[in-house]
C-alpha cells in the first residue's frame, strides 16, 4: 500500500495512517500543501478532527496493552528498532525527495541529515533491555522490595516542520524502545514526508496500532490529541507559544510533557579565536537551512577588537550564495519553508531596521528559480539587546550582530535572555572555555564547533527553552515510569489483635 495517490493534474492526495491501515479523514476533507519552493500546490493532506484521534489512540492504547507489542520482550523490541533502521537507511534517497519538496530544506542538506538517522534506531534498539530496576534493601526481613521501569503506554508526538522525520526520529525512537506506543500529529506546513515514512515503516511488518498519524491543524487535531484520556504523555517541538498552551492544558489532566521549543543562541567570539573557523561556524549556525533550525546561532556576540575584522571576513564568506531550487545541487540558499514563515521574516527584519540596527547584507526576499518564498541571508549591526531582533526567535537567515567588552560583558549578554537552547563559544583559551561552559545558561555548549547532534548525546533547553531532553539515555527515561514492587515473606500481622 502506497501513502498517497495520484489526482489529475498530478497533485499527490494522501491518505493518514492509522492502526496499520491507510484512511482517509473520518470527515472526508483535505487541506493543500504547497511547495515552498514554487508556491504552488504539490500534494493534499488529510484533515482530521477529533474523531480521528480517537480512533488513533484506540489503535494505539490496544497496541500498547492488550496487543503483541505489550506482550514484547525490551529485547525483542529492539530487533523491531533495529529493522526501523534498516527501512529507513535503505529508502534514504525517496524520503528526501518528499521532505525537500515538502518543506523546501536543500535536497543535499536532507540526505545528510536522513543519512545518520537510522543510526538512532540502532542505538535505542540497544538501549531497549538496558533499563534494569533494582533490589532495595529496606529494612524488613519478611519483606522483598524491587523496582521495574514500564512504560506509559500512549506517547502523542508533536512535530515542527523545520526538519519532520529528523525530529520525529528523536521522538519515535526511544519512545518505541520503552515499549510505549505513538499518535503522530506533523505540522499541517510539513506532513508528507511523516506520512511516506510510515510507509516505509509498513514494509518491516511492525504491529498495528503502533505507530499512527493524525494530520491537521492544533485546533482540530493538536488539542483533542492533547485532551485525549488515553495519552499518558506527550512530546512536543515547536515555538514557545503553542509549548506553554499544551503545557497547561496536560498540567490540568497531570500528563506529562517534553518539550523544546527554540532558542536565541549566541556564538560568542572572542579576539583569541581562530576567525576562520569561527567564520564557518557562524555561517553554518544561522545560514545554513536559512536559519530554520532550533539551535539556530541567531546572535552574534564579538569582543571589540576582532569585530570589524570578523565582519568583513563573514560577509565575504556569505557575498553570491545561489538562491534557487532546492533539489539542485548548485543551490546554497532555499526557500523558507511556508508562507506565514516567510512574512514574519520580512516583517521582523523591517522593524529591526525601524528599532535602529542597520542592515549590511541581505534584508531583502530574493527571487528563486521558480517563484516560492527565498529570502537574503541577512546581517544586522548596531544592534542592542533590548531590540525585538535580539530578543524573540525568528526562524530565518537573520544574523543580530553585537558587540562585548570582555569575558563577563559576554556573559551577561548571552544570558540576558528568557531562551536558552544552546551557546557556542570561540577561543584558543582552555581556561576560558571551563569557565564559560559552566556560566552559560543554556541545554548545549558548543566550543569550537557549532551545530553537531548525536543520538548518544542529550539535546534540551535551559529556561523557556522547554522541559526534558532527547536524545541520549536521559531520553528513553522520558518515556519510561518507575514502579515499586513489595512482596511479603511470611504472615501478614493482624493490624487489629486482640487484646
């Protein structure tokens, strides 16, 4: 079975997945998705409502406690995880054409992202059986006291659509190696590649029920997924806003919640640095996926004395990239993935320029290939801490460019925020990188480098930057719960005698 069809004209018309069965929406309606990289129409997406949610965690509560997934060794789980892998790395090329077309990200920069994921199938796969409880010793010699780690049963995983399958990797992953099972809700801007990788995903025969989708907008989908009494927890990336609401809301039904959402990262450079590096480093932090990324490098904090000399090299660096699109290989600049996206950008970098920074390169939409929604790789100076450029999260090519004095200045600019996702830091000084690792408030610190991920490796935010981690054996024990099992040796006493 395919997860879409072909309509005339070649518009693609998908179909959701729900206890292992292709369906369409319970109300028989779609919503389109444009190619961002054209502005047109390519394909059209289920939208369902909440009685397909209902239907999915069903599916998804059968599965996990009365179905053949409850009944699965971790080890065997394991085996499942690892086959997961084994799909998704031999389909690596047809999943990136769907997401590149899907949300716009550069075909090449896809494939080496789709090219490491399989790998966090393998490593949960071998996390599955490595969660031991414990023998305790209270003190009690007719009593024998241990823990278990189960898990929640019902996992809602809600995903952004700067990187779909990458970040639905992190979630699905570790999630499926506790033993719990998964309602996916994609962003209504990203859902098709979440719905091929399903179908991929159905070739390695994993039970119904495990894995569903439920496609749509947050009010008709997001929130009943939240409100629904069979999801025990739920993981969200996405912005702050829609985190703090879905927060809310599980704290008045006691669910449990993950979340990350964004950063206002700075790349701190200070006049010891090797320029070059610090120069690729920058550009790779806030460039590359035109600053669509949750660790974006979006400040730019430089000491005084390189900062100048700094400037001149990393607008040289970003002077003639290729907009165009993304599937082509010569392209070094691809679209914003949607269209509200794309007008908040522009809206953003206007009121920068009213607040007083002063913009020294890009700041202007570009013109792709083909029409779509491109935008200059943008460089702003003069700017202060307190102006909107440096202090919300844009999601753009937008570089807010200050200066610092010294090692404390540095740090007190970094920290001035309510985000804090991730820092990077440039030095020669070893002295200096211990003791900015510790003053940072932020999930990640980057010395020297920028940008790096590993499914060994815990990725989450410090502040408003959200809850929790993936990645990492810190992320499987999001997805597990600790129980304590008392069993008793002898006689139980009368808690009544009689006298």
């Amino acid at each position: 079975m395919s997860a879409h069809s072909t309509e005339a004209g070649g518009t693609l018309r998908y179909q959701t997945f729900i206890k292992g069965q292709w369906c369409d929406a319970a109300s028989g309606r779609c919503f389109d998705s444009v190619d961002p990289s054209s502005g047109r129409v390519w394909a059209r997406i289920p939208r369902c409502d909440g009685a397909d949610v209902a239907l999915a965690t069903q599916a998804a509560h059968h599965a996990a406690f009365e179905g053949p997934w409850s009944r699965m060794r971790p080890t065997e789980r394991g085996r499942w995880l690892r086959r997961m892998g084994d799909a998704l790395a031999a389909d690596v090329e047809r999943l990136a054409q769907f997401e590149c077309r899907d949300n716009g990200k550069r075909l090449s920069e896809i494939r080496a992202q789709f090219t490491d994921l399989p790998e966090y199938f393998y490593y949960f796969a071998g996390l599955a059986d490595k969660f031991e409880g414990r023998v305790i010793p209270i003190d009690r010699a007719d009593t024998f006291n241990y823990t278990v780690w189960e898990p929640y049963g019902v996992v809602a995983a809600i995903t952004a659509w700067n990187s779909p399958l990458a970040l639905l990797t992190w979630k699905i992953a570790p999630a499926l190696a506790a033993g719990n099972s998964v309602v996916i809700k994609p962003s209504e801007h990203a859902s098709a590649s979440t719905l091929e990788l399903m179908q991929t995903f159905q070739s390695v025969g994993l039970p119904d029920g495990v894995l569903n989708v439920v496609t749509g907008f947050g009010d008709e989908v997001g929130d009943p997924l939240v409100a629904d009494p069979q999801v025990a927890r739920i993981t969200f990336t996405g912005s702050g806003a829609v985190g703090k609401r879905i927060a809310t809301r599980a704290a008045g039904l006691l669910k449990r919640v993950t979340l990350e959402l964004g950063g206002k990262s700075a790349q701190i450079v200070f006049d010891d640095a090797d320029m070059e590096q610090a120069v690729r480093g920058i550009v790779a932090g806030i460039f590359v996926s035109n600053g669509q990324s949750c660790v974006a490098g979006s400040r730019l904090l430089v000491q005084d004395r390189l900062h100048d000399a700094l400037l001149d090299q990393l607008l040289a660096s970003i002077d003639g990239l290729k907009a165009g699109d993304p599937r082509d290989a010569a392209t070094q600049i691809g679209p914003i993935a949607n269209q509200p996206q794309f007008e908040r950008v522009c809206q953003d970098v206007a009121t920068a320029r009213a607040e007083g920074a002063r913009c020294v390169a890009g700041g202007v939409p570009l013109k792709g290939t083909d029409g779509g929604w491109y935008f200059a790789p943008t460089v702003l100076v003069d700017v202060d801490p307190s102006m909107q450029i440096a202090r919300q999260e844009i999601f753009g090519p937008v570089l807010a460019v200050m200066r610092f004095r010294d090692e404390n200045h540095a740090v007190q600019l970094a920290n001035d925020h309510a985000l804090g996702l991730a820092d990077g830091v440039w030095t020669r000084d070893i002295s200096r990188v211990m003791r900015m690792t510790r003053r940072l408030q932020a999930g990640t610190v980057y010395v020297n480098t920028y940008r790096g991920v590993a499914p060994q490796s815990p990725c989450g935010g410090f502040k408003d930057s959200g809850w929790g981690r993936e990645n990492g054996i810190e992320a499987m024990r999001e997805f597990l719960q600790l129980k304590s099992v008392w069993i008793g040796l002898g006689d139980m006493p009368n808690p009544f005698p009689r006298l």
